[in-house]
C-alpha cells in the first residue's frame, strides 16, 4: 500500500490542491470526450493530477474503459486518488456493461407495503454497486440520495430519491450504506439539507427552500441524521438558498448550515464534499474562483467540479497567504481527506495486484471485470422491478410474427416518446421497447420534444404508446413534454389507444390514470433495457 505523506511535508498548493476532484471523461481518447468545456484532454489531464489534485469524478465510457481509465489515474498521481462516480442506479447507470439498477423510488415503493424486503433490496443494491464500482477502480460511490421528494414537479431529484416519507427515506438509506459499507468504497448522502421540495433545477439556477426550521428538522434533515447514524463517508452539499437559515448564501458556500448545522449540531465528523461548482446556481453567481474559496470558508473539504481547477487552487492558496483563511482549516480538511484515502487506497493497491495476478487465469481479460453484472446481481435487478411495477389490465395474447403474418397483419404502431431521441442510452435497435413490439407485428415510431406533430387524415392505426418519462438534471421539467400529451390526446380522441407503458415518473402515471379507465396500463420505475422487458411481459401476459 502507497503510504500518505506527513502534512507537514506537503506545500501550501499541495493541500489545496488535495482538496479538489476534477470532472474527466470516462472515455480513453480526446477525440472521445462529450463535454470538452468540463472534461480536460489527456495532458491537461495527466497536469493536473500530477499537481497534486485529490480526486476525479468520472462519467462517459463502457466499464472496461473505466477500469483502464481509473489505472491511468492511479499511475499518474503521487498519492492516491479517490476516484469517484455518479452511480445512484448502480455501476450500469454511468458505464455500460456493468449492473444497472431501477432509480431508488421503485425500492421507496416496495417500502410502502413491505419494508422489510425494501430494505433488503437497499442493502443488496448498495453491495452490488459497491462491489462493482472497486471492480473497475472507482471507490466513492456518489449514493445515496437522501433527499426527501415530496414535490411532484421537481425536476432534479424526483425518482432519484426513496420517496416522499422521512422514515422510509432514512431506513432505506442506511440499508443502503450499510449494503454499501460490506466493501471498502465511500459513499455520500446528497443533497444536504435537502433538495427534494424544489420545483427549479440547481444546475441551471438557484433554487429557495421558504421553509422555517422546524419544518426543516422534521422533514429534510432526518435522512441526513440517519446516514450518518449508518456511518455515511461523506455529505454532499445542495446549491439551495434557505433563508429561514442564511439569508445570502446558498448551502453550499453557507457556514452557518454546513459547520454549524452540519458540522457542529448534526456532529458529523466525516467529509463534506461540494455539489459541482461547475453548475449554475453557483458558477453563474459567483465566478470560477471565488466560489471554491467561499466554499472552503463554509466548511466544505472537497470541491468537486471547479470551473478552473488551477485557478480555485490559486484563489484559496492567496486566501490563506492573505489571512483570509487559516492553514489550519486546510490541514482540517486534508486530514478528514487522508482518513476517507486510508480506508480505500489499500484497495487500490490490491485491484492493481489482483489484476495482474488475473492474467495469469485469463490473458485476455483482467480478473475483476468478472465480478460485474453477475447472475445474481440481475436476479435482483429484475426482482426489484417486478415488484416496484404497476400493471392494469393485459393486451390480448398476441403470438410472435413470422414475416409472412406480419405482412398480413393489421396495421399496428409502436409509438415511443422520448424527452431527448439524441440523449437515450436505454434504446437502440435491439432495445425490448422496440424489439419485443416488432416480433407481434407492430411497426416503431420514435419522437421526441423536437418532433412536429403531424396527423395524417388516414391515420387509423391500434397504438402502443411507450413513453419514457422522469426528472433529470438540466431537463428543467418533470413532466409530459408537449409533443407526449399531443399524442395521448389524439390517441384517446380516435380511439386508437390500445395499451401504454410509462416507464420512470409515477407522478406521470398519476397524471394519464385518470383518462384511462380501461386501457391496459403497465408502469415501470426503470427505463433500461431490463424494465423495458420486465413491462413488455406483463403487459402480453406471456413470457417473452
């Protein structure tokens, strides 16, 4: 195991800079990276780990990528990095190939007539990610979310969180963790204090939270209390305002909520760690580098996603030459730091080791891939979603077309409806929401929010609508996109509505239920490939 320096040996910039983790593409080559205002290229990259930075956060990329993306790191940096990732649905979400599981509502509404099995699928759902997070070399798993969704219109966290009810938020969150803590990862609660009653979407602006603190403490912040009761690594902070707390900062650069409320009267002694200062209820307000150091003042150990990372480590080096911040408060952070790396940088160690002590069993496949998307860790995926689904009613049974009876079929249409055609890693050709349709005789139709609406006068056809439907972060809404209630009117208009499938926001599916007394429903919490076929077999009432 690399031993962690003495602080006293590290200059100024090197503890600042120990408190940074940097946005990087999880892709392998530059030509690859999707978001090159915040993924640096591979020599700014490889610069800034050997500066000194702390940590990265990883996105894009399939698991094997990961797994040689994360040994890049490693071997670029003089200590080691806590590398971590985005996860909340499992490794699968993120990277493809690995265990995606449904959002964690879908175990919230498994809660609500059995917690007991809910918690269990909590604690096996953070072992699994946490089990196939080490295998790839990422050991901070950016879960759970803890947040407390009781607005249906929030746009960021909706499905992301357990559900609307404190108790089964904090029980579930820490099976979670303590699934999470069977392996050696860090995990996080987000968004602290609480970001589940917004209606606005922190990454494009600042959301207000009017309640008083009364309403806070019975609420927001029983989650919090509970993870760090379970032994949570880390609490991520929210880019909220909370006047009813501090009138002019949002939690995240607030000392008043993350050392005093947090730190001193929660008594949390772990890390607290930045939501992305690159989003723009934070960038947008107060610049690339005066938001890190009013973040440091906070209280904050980590700053995750500087707009400029050399430049937040410049701006809080020149705070504690000028006296604005101590050097203590840096080796306070550093310290926390050094504790969060002994956990896991032994494990970094090991995979190394393991790895090449793999290839000797199998040259051509690095011995802790094997440990993703096991049997067992689909076994529960699908239990999960089985009993998280909702269904109503089934289309009659339809055989599987030969070519021949398809042709000579009734005119059928697979109608899907997308936010975003361009950004959906759950379809492709092969997908379930379009293939199983395909085998019965149906032919697809794909749209999205940018697809003009045009009726044919002819247009006469039984249609399965699938619509694809949830909250998610710079979507700015959670609800049916214009071109989808179009359709559902149309459709019910006509007559031609012969079953839907929602798949993602159960508050969607209390919107449609209503106009739909009889028409076959099934809904799903997952829009993955695997819910998409779980939803498809009850709606047929076969096994597919």
């Amino acid at each position: 195991m690399r031993s962690l320096p003495n602080l006293d040996t590290l200059s100024l910039t090197e503890l600042v800079a120990q408190m940074l983790a940097i946005r990087a593409s999880g892709y392998l080559f530059d030509h690859q990276i999707l978001y090159p205002s915040w993924e640096p290229t591979t020599d700014k990259l490889k610069r800034l780990v050997e500066l000194g930075v702390g940590g990265a956060i990883l996105l894009g990329g399939s698991a094997a990528e990961i797994a040689l993306k994360t040994q890049q790191l490693q071997s670029w940096a003089k200590i080691p990095l806590l590398i971590a990732a985005d996860i909340e649905e499992g490794v699968g979400q993120r990277f493809a190939g690995a265990t995606w599981f449904p959002p964690p509502m879908a175990i919230g509404a498994i809660a609500s007539h059995n917690l007991s099995l809910a918690q269990t699928y909590a604690a096996r759902m953070g072992a699994i990610t946490a089990q196939e997070a080490l295998a790839v070399g990422i050991n901070w798993v950016l879960a759970p979310v803890v947040d407390v969704n009781n607005n249906p219109d929030n746009p960021v966290i909706n499905v992301r969180s357990f559900g609307d009810n404190p108790a089964i938020v904090s029980q579930l969150a820490s099976a979670y963790i303590q699934g999470a803590k069977s392996y050696p990862v860090l995990t996080a609660a987000k968004h602290f204090p609480g970001h589940g009653d917004t209606a606005a979407d922190s990454h494009l602006d600042l959301p207000v939270i009017p309640h008083s603190p009364a309403r806070l403490a019975e609420i927001e912040l029983p989650p919090f209390q509970a993870a760090i009761a379970a032994g949570v690594d880390a609490v991520m902070s929210a880019h909220l305002l909370i006047p009813s707390w501090d009138t002019e900062h949002p939690a995240t650069l607030s000392s008043h909520i993350l050392t005093q409320q947090l730190r001193q009267n929660m008594g949390f002694e772990g890390l607290i760690v930045t939501d992305a200062l690159v989003m723009g209820a934070i960038a947008n307000r107060y610049g690339a580098n005066e938001a890190p150091v009013l973040a440091v003042e906070a209280g904050a150990d980590i700053l995750l996603m500087p707009v400029d990372p050399e430049g937040a480590i410049q701006a809080v080096c020149t705070a504690v030459e000028t006296g604005r911040i101590s050097k203590e408060r840096i080796c306070a952070s550093v310290e926390r730091i050094w504790k969060a790396k002994l956990r896991v940088s032994g494990e970094i160690e090991n995979e190394g080791t393991r790895r090449q002590e793999g290839q000797g069993r199998n040259q051509n496949f690095p011995a802790p891939l094997l440990e993703l998307a096991k049997p067992e860790a689909f076994a529960v995926v699908n239990e999960i979603l089985g009993a998280s689904q909702v269904v109503r009613g089934n289309l009659p049974l339809m055989p599987v077309m030969t070519a021949a009876s398809a042709s000579e079929s009734k005119n059928l249409r697979n109608l899907i409806v997308v936010d975003e055609l361009l950004g959906c890693d759950f379809l492709h050709r092969k997908a379930p929401a379009i293939a199983l349709p395909t085998l019965r005789g149906y032919t697809t139709q794909l749209c999205d929010r940018h697809t003009p609406v045009v009726f044919e006068t002819d247009d006469d056809c039984p249609t399965l609508l699938q619509m694809f439907i949830r909250g998610n972060p710079f979507r700015g809404s959670a609800g049916i996109a214009q071109v989808g209630q179009v359709w559902v009117k149309k459709l019910l208009a006509s007559g031609n509505l012969q079953a839907l499938v929602v798949y993602g926001s159960p508050y969607v599916l209390q919107q449609l239920l209503p106009m739909l007394p009889s028409i076959p429903c099934v809904f799903s919490y997952g829009q993955m490939p695997t819910a998409q076929a779980v939803s498809l077999s009850a709606l047929f009432a076969r096994s597919i």
